[in-house]
C-alpha cells in the first residue's frame, strides 16, 4: 500500500484531491467500526489544516483589487497634473498665475509619480495632499474650477489605500496563524497510508461491505498517481529541452 501513496511524486494539490475523495468514499463506513471512523476524524482534521494553508499560499485575492485601484489614482493624479498644467500655459494672465502656483507643487514632488512604487508614491501623494489641502491653495482649485478633479483624485487614493491595509493584515494574519504546507503533508501521508491500509485488510475479510468503497479509493489513487507521473515528465522533458538550447 505504501507503493500506491507516494509522497515524493505528489504535490500539495494532489494530497488534497487524494485525501477529499478516501475521505469521501470512507464516510459512509464510520458508523460500522470505531477504528475506521478514528483514522477518517484525525485525517480530516488534518485535510481541513493542509486546506485552510494551501490558501494561504497562493495569491491574495485583494492582489487584482490593489492593482486596479493603483491604475485609479494614477488616472487621478495624471489627469489633475495635466488639466493644471495646460491652465499654468494659459494666454488668460489671470488664469495662468493661479495655475502656476499649483503646478509648481507638483514640480516639487515629481511629475512621473505614478513610475514609483505603492509605498513611495502613496507618501508623496500624501505629501501632494497636504499642500493641496492648504486653504490658499483650496481656493485657486476652486477659482479655477478643479475641485472635483483633486477630490476624485483623494477618493481614488483612500481606496488604494484601504484595500493596501486589507492586504497587509490579511498578510500579518497569514504569518501569524499559517503553517508550512510540506509540515502538514508529514502528518498526513502515514495517516493516509494507514486509512487506506485498513480499508485493503477489511475489503479482504468482509468484500461485500468494504469491497467497492476499497476499489474506488485505488482508483482514485491510480488516476491521481497518473497525473502526478505525466506532469513530472513534462517538467523533466522541459528541462532537458532547456539544457539542450543553453548547450546548443
């Protein structure tokens, strides 16, 4: 039985597909002995572990979120700079003097902002804010009637930065509180083995109760166990693809 569950030919993905469906087909045969319904617990509640950390492992689902909303304040902060600046170049005198005053402030602070990273470009808009939040310069926007471009363009960064905050606690909770996926395979294979193992010696004494729930977990084993094998040999067949263009 051991030969039939290998653990350095399966992924994480594959221990849980394996595990859901022995879990599955064995749930039926808890009621009938205590020492199958003892395995089929403890294996469950390490499946529900190696799930609830695979999670954890892969991309947050706030990522796409960040990303657009980065686009946002981007849009935002482009279309403000844009609209002021061709005002500062304005042949209306009156015009043009406001709007160089605003335009210088984003001189100060850059005009390419946006090419920074989350972190540095949500300090200087930050920075950008707070100049832009000084009465005088509340009323040139307005004078100018581009108020409602810097406030879209604040709106556009809170929402960056909430969903950042979302994304660094989801983080934070994710250390905090995840286990190493390759750990919790540790505990599950021998446990597995041994579910499986019973399953095999009570198919062989009592074939009409255990026999067909036994039969399907093999299956279930074999076709995952195929899928692992082909996937190895396409990753070994690449590779050696790669080695071959490098040499060549």
């Amino acid at each position: 039985m051991e030969k039939l569950i290998i653990p350095s030919l399966l992924s994480v993905s594959d221990v849980i597909s394996m595990s859901e469906r022995i879990l599955k087909t064995t749930q039926p045969l808890t009621p009938i002995d205590p020492k199958i319904m003892d395995l089929h617990t403890n294996t469950s509640l390490i499946f529900d572990r190696l799930v609830k950390n695979q999670k954890y492992t892969n991309k947050s689902s706030l990522t796409e979120e960040l990303i657009r909303f980065d686009k946002r304040r981007n849009l935002g902060y482009i279309c403000l700079r844009d609209i002021i600046h061709g005002m500062s170049v304005s042949l209306i005198e009156e015009v043009s003097s406001k709007a160089a005053k605003l335009y210088a402030i984003f001189d100060k602070y850059g005009t390419q902002i946006y090419k920074l990273g989350y972190k540095a470009e949500s300090a200087i808009l930050l920075s950008l804010q707070k100049e832009f939040d000084q009465p005088e310069n509340q009323q040139l926007l307005s004078e100018l009637g581009v108020i409602m471009f810097y406030e879209s363009l604040k709106a556009a960064e809170e929402n960056f930065s909430s969903v950042n905050k979302q994304k660094s606690d989801e983080k934070t909770a994710q250390t905090t509180e995840s286990e190493a996926a390759t750990e919790i395979l540790k505990e599950m294979f021998p446990i597995l083995t041994n579910l499986v193992a019973m399953l095999q010696l009570y198919s062989q004494f009592d074939p009409k109760t255990y026999g067909a729930a036994y039969n399907q977990v093999i299956t279930d084993i074999t076709e995952i166990n195929a899928v692992a094998r082909a996937r190895r040999t396409r990753k070994q067949n690449n590779n050696d693809a790669d080695e071959k263009i490098q040499q060549g």
